[in-house]
C-alpha cells in the first residue's frame, strides 16, 4: 500500500454533476491497473472523517485520474476542489481486474452504467495494448449521464449507448442494449461496474449464456485496506459462501462467485 498524503490536483473537467481530476502521484502511476481504486479524504476539516473510494480512471506517467458523480456530502465536497489543491490519497487499492486469464483471440465487451463507466476508460486502454478491442456498452438515466461517450471513441474503443428516457441512443436499459447486440457480438468476455440492479441483471445473463464475466462491485468503506470490515459481501470462496471484504479481495469478482442481495 502506498500513501501519498498531500497529492496536487493538476486537472479538472466537469459536465453537470460528473468530475475528472487528475491528481499528481507518480507512485499511484506506475503501480496501478485497471479496476483497482483510490480512497481520497474529501474534507479539509473534520467532516466527513473517512475516506472515499473512488476507481482509477486513467493514468499517465505520473498522474491518475478519477471521474466520479456527486452522491453526498463527500462528492460534493471533492467537486470543489479546484486545480492547485492537495488531497490526501491512499492507493492503488483493490485487486483489479484480471486479465492473464484471457486467451488469444477471445472477444472482450464490458457494461458500464452511469458513473460505472470509471474504471471502464483505463481498461479498454490496457486491453487495446494487450491486442483486445474493447466494446462498451454504457447505460445512463438521460444524455447528461453519457458525458464520456467521445472520449471512448476518441480513443477507438467502439461505444453502444443507452438512456432509460431514450434522450440518446437506444431508449432502454443498458442490459437490453446488449442483449440485443448478443446473436451478433457475443463477447466471450465481460467486464461489467454499475448499480447493483443492472449488475444483477447481467450476472444473470452472464451464467445463462455461459458468458464469463468479471464485476466490480460497490460498498460503503471504512477504511479500504482491509481493517474496519466495514465493505463485506458474501462471495463464494471454495464452493462455501463467505462474507468476504470487498476492499481486500476484491472489488472485481468473478460471476459465478457472486451471492446477490435476495438471493
Ligand atoms: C471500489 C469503489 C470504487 C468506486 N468508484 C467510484 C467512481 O469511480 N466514481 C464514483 O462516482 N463513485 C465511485 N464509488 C462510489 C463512491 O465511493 C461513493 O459515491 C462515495 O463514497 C459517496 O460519498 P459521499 O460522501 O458523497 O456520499 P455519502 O454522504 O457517504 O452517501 C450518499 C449516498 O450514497 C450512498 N453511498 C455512499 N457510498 C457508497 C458506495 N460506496 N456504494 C454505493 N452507495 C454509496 C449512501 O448510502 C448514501 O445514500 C466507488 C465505490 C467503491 C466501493
Ligand atoms: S473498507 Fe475497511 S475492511 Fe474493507
């Protein structure tokens, strides 16, 4: 684990309520691989005390990026925060997700609803290095949520959109969207963040096609790094369900592992 307490904030982007910062750490940089996260202390007084984690978006040399929407007191405090700031940042955390088990040739897509898309960015880049063209399905409410669709294309990962108010693209849920691209461009595949539902949903559709998947799953963390158990879910682990700690073992789970809420 590294510890970079007063990390500069060199960029920031917005488009309604969704943030980019781009944050100097070198450290984090070179470390880092798609589908691990940072936690970021948000406040520069006593509240909130704890830590925010948030995916790393991209990377450069020595720099990494978070693009995240504003849900609470934290987010809207780190949407504040302008170029010249510091923040105190801990990472990379998590396990990330695991790309060695991809076979040549094999077809990758990857699911991203709304502020899900984060992590989505730095692996469709990594993939594209490794000779796996990335296709993104990314799903949002209205428009407004799909700020990152050109930044995709921009880069040549080829994007397919959705709006729960059909504002842009196809009108309907994200999960619809690529069930309807699934008889053409079956990935063999997936990579999927977003909110539970949608990722429930898909983890459905995943064990159904026989499609292997991995998600990213979301918690309330304490701490990040595996000391408050503050981020438990139950997970199979050896057959045995077990309540395991999202931010150590995880975030990034195969499908087959995951026990959803009501199941
Ligand atoms: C591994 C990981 C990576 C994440 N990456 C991103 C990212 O890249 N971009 C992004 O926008 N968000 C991301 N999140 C979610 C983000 O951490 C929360 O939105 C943030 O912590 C909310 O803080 P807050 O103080 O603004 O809201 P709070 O005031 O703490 O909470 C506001 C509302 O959001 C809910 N909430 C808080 N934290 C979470 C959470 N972790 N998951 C689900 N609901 C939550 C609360 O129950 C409450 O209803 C990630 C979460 C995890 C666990
Ligand atoms: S957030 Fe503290 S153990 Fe996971």
């Amino acid at each position: 684990m590294l510890l970079d307490t007063k990390a500069e904030i060199v960029g920031r982007e917005s488009w309604g309520d969704y943030f980019l910062l781009t944050i100097r750490s070198p450290s984090i940089a070179e470390k880092a691989v798609p589908g691990q996260f940072i936690m970021i202390r948000t406040a520069s007084g006593p509240y909130p005390l704890l830590r925010r984690p948030f995916s790393i978006h991209d990377r450069k040399k020595d720099t990494i990026d978070i693009y995240f929407q504003i849900a609470g007191e934290g987010t809207a405090l780190l949407a504040a925060k302008k170029q010249g700031d510091e923040c105190d940042i801990i990472g990379p955390l998590g396990n990330g997700f695991l790309l060695d088990t991809l076979a040549e040739g094999r077809t990758v897509a990857a699911v991203g609803g709304g502020r899900g898309i984060a992590p989505l960015f730095f692996l469709g880049n990594e993939l594209q290095k490794l000779g796996f063209p990335l296709t993104v399905y990314y799903g949002g409410l209205t428009s407004g949520d799909l700020p990152l669709e050109k930044k995709f294309r921009d880069k040549g990962i080829p994007v397919h959109c959705s709006t729960d108010d059909g504002s842009t693209g196809f009108h309907g849920l994200v999960t619809d969207l690529f069930l309807s691209f699934l008889p053409s461009s079956r990935p063999d595949h997936l990579f999927v963040c977003g909110p539970d539902p949608m990722m429930k949903a898909l983890s459905r559709i995943c064990l159904e096609e026989r499609i292997s998947a991995q998600f990213s799953l979301e918690s309330i963390m304490g701490c990040g790094f595996g000391a408050c158990w503050g981020c438990v879910h139950k997970i199979k682990t050896q057959g045995e369900a077990e309540w395991t700690k999202i931010c150590q073992e995880g975030p990034v789970f195969f499908t087959e592992d995951i026990i959803w809420n009501n199941d």
